[in-house]
C-alpha cells in the first residue's frame, strides 16, 4: 500500500499530480497488452518493446506472448512511464440525480405521469448483443438489482436485436414511448457513433420536438458525448437497471424536475 497514504505528489499551487502505482508508491508502473501483425518469436517480441518504449513505458518487459492467427501475435507488457496524472484537470460527468428505490420509482411515476411510463429498449443496426440491454430491461437485472419489467408502473417492451433505426421510430410513434432505450456493443470502427446519430437524426425528423427520450449505452461510450450524438443521455460500461430508471425519473416527471430544482 502506498506509504502514509500518500496517493501522489502535492504541487506548489496545492493541485494534486499522480503517477501509477505498482509495487511502490509512484514508481508509475503499468500493464498494457496489444496485437501486432507480426509472426511470433524473437523478432516479435522486440517490436513489442519498440513500441512500449516509443508509448513512454522504459525500461519495458514483454511479460506474455503468443500467436492468435498466422502472422499475429498478442502482447502483454509491464514496466515503468514518466507520465503524470493532474487530478484537478480530470473532467467527469457528476450524476445529476439521485438513486431511487423501486417503490419509489413507481411514486414518483404515479404522482408525475398519472399512467404508465411507456419504455423501449433494443439493439439497433447488426449489433445483435442483447447482453446489455437484457440487463436493463429483463427482470433478473444485473449488479443484484431488477431489471425494468420489474417496475409495476413501467410498461416495457425489449424489441431485442438487429432492429432498424424506421422499425424503431414507427414503434416508438405507434405506442407513444416516453423514452427508447438503445445498446450498443459492436463498436468496431465507431459504428456505434455513427448508429446513434442515425438514430437522433431519424427521431428528430420524424417526430421533432415531440420525440421520446432516447437514451444509448454500451461499454464504448464517453457518457458526456449525449449533446454531440443527438440523445438525452449516454450511459457507459457497468450501468445498472436502477441508474437507468432514476434517470428516466429525473427527466420525464416533471414533480421529481420541480423538487430536484427548489432550493434546499
């Protein structure tokens, strides 16, 4: 552990600058694994150290080796970078809501909406990894908590895989959704960028202003990219059913918006 929990290194001005921590404190010791289009072996294993030293990790050590398909290897390397880490130039999205409970998920939606909370969820495009959207919607949940066909006032409909961005819209206007839910894990050359813009633009030009919410997920996402991809919110890599529905909360119930915004 890092000696009298000295985390870092305190600058003049008191902000705080970090080094990665392995062994000792600040020794700046790190692990990072790559694949190069190179055959295994010797020669192999040299443009591995190559590259970590060009990456800044000196002095470097191939720590693990072996060749996936022909003419590939995969690389798994440790040793030690210079870089410094200032803490108070680390920017984040702070949650702007609180987490509530699912009976009181289900208040605040009878005393705001008067009705069910109308929600669909699916993968969109060729991604057919329902994993991420099954752990929000379906009842076994995720992280120990229930997904949200569990919520009495929620009326939630899993469309599943491969649906098209039109199917998505014509379902969302025929059962007047108040919010669509979308995963994306196939991320391969940014298509889950380029899938969630489609989406925004085809809800913006079939239903304008009167859109649901839509809301995108998955394990690529930067959560702050919501207002440069078109959607209400993002959401990143080990989000929780209960995270989502306290979101959908905080923007569809305009009695939670009214207390959430009175002064304490």
């Amino acid at each position: 552990m890092p000696e009298n929990g000295d985390y870092g290194h305190k600058r003049p001005d008191g902000g705080s600058v970090i080094r990665p921590y392995g062994d000792t404190t600040g020794d700046g010791m790190v692990q990072t694994s790559f694949t190069l289009p190179v055959p295994a072996g010797p020669k192999a294993e040299g443009a591995a150290l190559q590259l970590a030293n060009r990456m800044g990790i000196e002095p470097a050590m191939v720590v693990h080796s072996h060749a996936i398909d022909s003419g590939y290897t995969f690389f798994v390397v440790y040793g030690s970078v210079r870089h410094l880490v200032d803490l108070d130039a680390v920017v984040v999205e702070e949650r702007a809501y609180p987490l509530l409970s699912s009976s009181e998920i289900n208040a605040a939606i009878r005393t705001g909406l008067n009705r069910k909370m109308v929600v669909l969820g699916a993968c969109i495009g060729t991604d057919a990894h329902t994993v991420g959207i099954d752990a929000i919607l379906n009842v076994k949940g995720f992280a120990g908590e229930k997904g949200l066909e569990y919520l009495r006032e929620m009326a939630v409909t899993n469309l599943g895989a491969q649906v098209t961005v039109p199917e998505l819209v014509t379902r969302a206007r025929d059962t007047r959704a108040d919010a669509v839910l979308v995963s994306q894990v196939v991320t391969q050359k940014d298509a889950h960028l380029r899938n969630t813009r489609e989406l925004a633009a085809a809800f913006r030009e079939a239903m304008g202003e009167s859109r649901p919410l839509l809301v995108v997920g998955g394990p690529r996402f930067d959560p702050a990219m919501a207002a440069d991809l078109g959607v209400d919110k993002v959401f990143g890599r080990g989000t929780t059913p209960g995270e989502v529905a306290s979101y959908l909360i905080h923007a569809l119930t305009p009695a939670r918006q009214t207390s959430e915004e009175s002064p304490a």
